[in-house]
C-alpha cells in the first residue's frame, strides 16, 4: 500500500520537470494517446495539486517529491510538437535532460505493463521523435505505459492510438496508474534501479 505525500513541502527552485504526453482537446480525452496525460493527472491527485496553470506551451502545476521540488507539465502543442514545451520549461528552470521524467504511451507493451528507462531511442513515437530533436539528447528517464499492439495489422496506427479502452483495458490501465506516483518518487529520489526493479514488467 502507498501512502500519499500531500503534505510533503520544499523550497527553492524547480529541479525536476515531470512531463505526461497527450493530445489537448475533450475528443481525445480518454483514448491510448493520452495515457501520458492520465499517468500525469494521477500524480498530481496524489501530489494534492492541480494542472491547470497555462505555462510553456501546456499546462502546469509544481510541487514537492522526494523532497525535490518538480514541475509537473502537460503540453497543449498537439503529440507531434511536444518537444517544443519540454523544452521551453527546461531552459526557463535550467534543468539537466537526466532530470527530465517522461511518462507515455507505448503499443508494444501491453495493457496494463510498463517499463522504465534510463535513456533510449523514440521507438517510433512521435511525442518522444520531437523531444529527442529538440534537445539533442536521448538520455533522459522515461515510464512507458503500455496500450495494447493494433488487434490487426491491416489497422491504420494512428487510429489504433486515438482509440479507446475497453471497459476491461480501462480496470487494467487503472492499475497502472495507481503506481506512477510511487514510480516518479523513486526515480526523483535518485533510486531508478529500484523502480525498475519493482515495476518494470
């Protein structure tokens, strides 16, 4: 059982930057593109705070984890563009790339499954291809959540990534992000082997 840090409170400035990747607009809530956004805002209920200050092309809210002080971000640029917010907030608070925790989607893990990363290549997502050439580096953390592969290969992939759950992928992806909020302390609390040990799956 994981207990919540509401009340947890640090000073100073901003020294990580906790990023969920999504599409905005209501037509996307909900679909497999925007787990990253659904991961973020399970964090944030946590946290005790709320997203919702407009900042570096997306949406905002800080805090404390791990007794570091995070800004946690949803940009608003569309999938493709993400990397322009990421990289707005990083030069704003000066933030290494190794301080940069992404959270998003993968379709080759399934529904229910994640994996955590040191670094790495985009694996084919657009939202991390963006990041990646905007910074000019790979090695910042990542989580992948998993949304399930296309059920046909004849399937169109950005259909199958602005699709929906189903009600039993919904209960599975709910799993999921009850741990984020334990994951993202222990990669800010510099334990990332710890979290990959416990979760990576």
């Amino acid at each position: 059982m994981f207990f919540s840090r509401k009340n947890e409170t640090a000073s100073g400035p901003v020294e990580w930057l906790i990023v969920g990747l999504g599409n905005p607009g209501r037509e996307y809530e909900n679909t497999r593109h925007n787990t990253g956004f659904a991961a973020i805002d399970t964090l944030a209920h946590d946290m005790g705070v709320t997203i919702d200050r407009l900042k570096f092309k997306g949406l905002t809210a800080t805090g404390t984890l791990s007794g570091h002080r995070v800004l946690l971000l949803k940009p608003t640029t569309y999938m493709n563009l993400s990397g322009q917010s990421v990289q707005e907030a990083m030069q704003f608070y000066k933030i290494p790339i190794d301080h940069v925790l992404i959270l998003f989607d993968d379709i080759s893990l399934p529904c229910g499954h994640m994996r955590i990363r040191r670094k790495g290549s985009d694996g084919g997502h657009n939202g991390i291809k963006n990041i990646l050439y905007l910074t000019g580096k790979d090695t910042f953390p990542r989580v992948k959540i998993g949304v399930g592969k296309k059920p046909n290969p004849q399937w169109d992939l950005a259909d199958w990534v602005l699709s929906h759950y189903t009600k039993e992928e919904t209960a599975q992806m709910q799993e999921v992000y009850e741990k984020i909020p334990d994951v993202c302390r222990l990669i800010v609390a510099g334990q990332i082997d710890e979290a990959m040990n416990r979760y990576n799956s």
